[in-house]
C-alpha cells in the first residue's frame, strides 16, 4: 500500500471511532428499551447535556482525562474502547477489501457484532430488535453487495438457527433447564445470512474454541464460582463470524 493509501485510512478510522460512538449509545440505551435518537448524550451521574467539542471520539475521553466535563464524575473506559475497537475495525477491514461496496458491508456486520457483544456482556442478552432486522438487512446486503446466491442465504441462515435450535432442545430436555438463549439462535442465524453453510459452521467451531478457552481460564481464575458463571455465547460466536470474514477463504482452500 502506498503512502497516499495509507492516508485515507485516518478518515476511515474517525469514520469507525463516529460509528462506534453511536454504538455505544445503542448498547447503553437498547437492552433499556430507550430510544437511540433522542436526547442526546448526557452525564449519567449530573444529567448535563454533553457538549460536541466534548464529545469526539477516543480524543475527548484522553482530553478529559477520563471525567465529566462538569462534575468530574469519572467516564467508563468501555465509551473510548468501543470507539477505538470500531476504528480499528474499520481500518482493517479496508486494508483487507480497499474501499469498496463489499468492505461497506462487512464493517456494518462487524459494527452490529461488536454491539451484540458488548449488549451480551453488559445483560446475558441479544436484544430481537437487532438480530430479528439483522438477519433481514444482512440478506438483502449479501444478495445485493455480494453476490450471493438467494439459496447459499437462505441455508445459511436455516443452517445457524437450526444447528444452535436443536442444541438448545436437546440441552432442555437432558438437564430441564435453558442452556442457551433464543438470542444465540437468531445471532448465528443472522451470521449465516452474510457467510453461508461454510461460515456459520466454521463460527460455531471458532466460537465454542474461544468460548471453552474462556470457560477454563475462567474456573482457573476463580474455582468457585468459574463453574458456575455462565458465559455468554455472543461474543465468542461474533469473534468467529470476524475470522471467518478475514481468513474464511484460506481456511476452506486448506480444507479443500
Ligand atoms: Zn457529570
């Protein structure tokens, strides 16, 4: 890549750091069934509307030293990670597919994964009101951006709601109890819409690696209460879904 190039990846990651911005409105406001347009940012502990020039991505965070403009009342580090992580999202996703339609696509699904994630964490939960439309958009934008057969969409998103449906089931009727949310479900279904059979098979495999990784570091940490702790699925699966869109294509020319 050319200096000239490697230029227009600053706008590309202020660009990331705005959307992330925005994200960390709707993982505050969505699971609190807020609306995300209206009113605008403000303290959580004074209440004061936040002004613009305090409210720049990433920058404002530093120049604040991490407390509110007015009361002082410290700033959570997750506002300014959440904007550097869909900064860097961006940046790398246009080193890897150029300034494209396709790239377009691919940072909107990882926006909407890094979302799902952080509302997971947050909540033990994968709100319907981003998986449900999710799946909807992603299809349309996979057939449309991609190039992707309507049959390869369609299995995909049968394949991820229907593998993680009968773990669910089966999980219910041996131990009487839900192991798994319905959220998973619609999430790996929504993951199948962009990536196929191929991707939602390799996400779950990524994912329950990551996840059982988690799981044992986890226990290691705190024997007690580690076995007990339930691990939310989202991120791990979004963090597959992720590295099937970078190296999804090395992985199944290996496997071919
Ligand atoms: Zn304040």
């Amino acid at each position: 890549m050319t200096s000239q190039h490697m230029l227009t990846l600053i706008p590309v990651f202020i660009f990331g750091a705005c959307v992330g911005s925005f994200l960390n409105v709707c993982i505050h406001r969505i699971p609190r069934k807020k609306s995300i347009v209206s009113p605008g940012s403000a303290c959580p502990v004074c209440n004061k509307p936040i002004p613009f020039y305090a409210n720049i991505p990433v920058f404002s965070y530093f120049a604040l030293k991490g407390r509110c403009l007015f009361c002082r009342a410290p700033i959570s580090k997750r506002y300014p990670l959440v904007e550097a992580l869909t900064g860097i999202a961006g940046v790398l996703i246009c080193l890897r597919f150029g300034l494209t339609p396709r790239a377009a696509v691919w940072f909107a699904f990882a926006a909407t994964l890094l979302m799902i994630s952080f509302i997971d964490l947050d909540f033990q939960i994968i709100p319907d009101v981003i998986s449900i439309p999710g799946i909807v958009i992603f299809s349309l934008l996979a057939y449309f951006v991609l190039d992707m057969p309507m049959s390869a969409i369609g299995y995909g998103i049968l394949t991820g709601g229907g593998i993680l449906y009968v773990v669910a089931l089966m999980y219910y009727l041996i131990r009487k109890q839900e192991g798994m949310g319905g959220g998973d479900i619609k999430l790996l279904a929504m993951i199948g819409a962009v990536t196929g059979v191929p991707g939602v098979l390799f996400t779950l495999f990524a994912g329950s690696v990551f996840g059982t990784i988690a799981g044992i570091g986890g226990m290691l940490l705190d024997p007690e209460k580690g076995g007990q702790m339930r691990i939310p699925f989202g991120p791990f699966l979004s963090a597959g879904a992720i590295m099937y869109v970078f190296y999804g294509d090395a992985v199944i020319r290996w496997y071919v």
